[in-house]
C-alpha cells in the first residue's frame, strides 16, 4: 500500500537497517486473525502517474497518527 512505506519511513531514522520479510513468527499466532484486503480487481493506476514525480510525494495529512 502507497502509505505503508511512507509511515513507515516516518517512524525510522535514516541509516536505521529495516529488515522486510515474506513471514515472521508472528505470522503463525496474529496473521490469521489480520484481514486481508482483496485488491486483485482494483484498476491498476494509469501509466502517466506511475512514471511522475508526483508518485514519490508524501500522501496528504499526518503520517502517524497519535493514539
């Protein structure tokens, strides 16, 4: 998810090693009670936004949200 990477980058610093896994232990006792989002029908993004700049811009609002 477009999100994902930008709130996880807010939450590291730079030179921070992030280690990204296909399954973690966690997975066995959590991951089945995560629901999955289906977006295998969602219509891919046209060609034009995928090659701009505006791609690699921050999404609008805050990126953590204090809870």
């Amino acid at each position: 998810h477009r999100e994902a990477a930008a709130r996880l980058f807010a939450l590291v610093r730079i030179g921070t090693p992030v280690e990204i896994e296909s399954s973690l232990p966690e997975d066995a006792t959590y991951g089945r009670m995560v629901q999955r989002l289906d977006q295998s029908r969602d219509p891919d993004p046209p060609r034009s936004l995928l090659l701009s700049p505006s791609w690699f811009k921050d999404p609008p609002g805050p990126l953590l949200v204090e809870q």
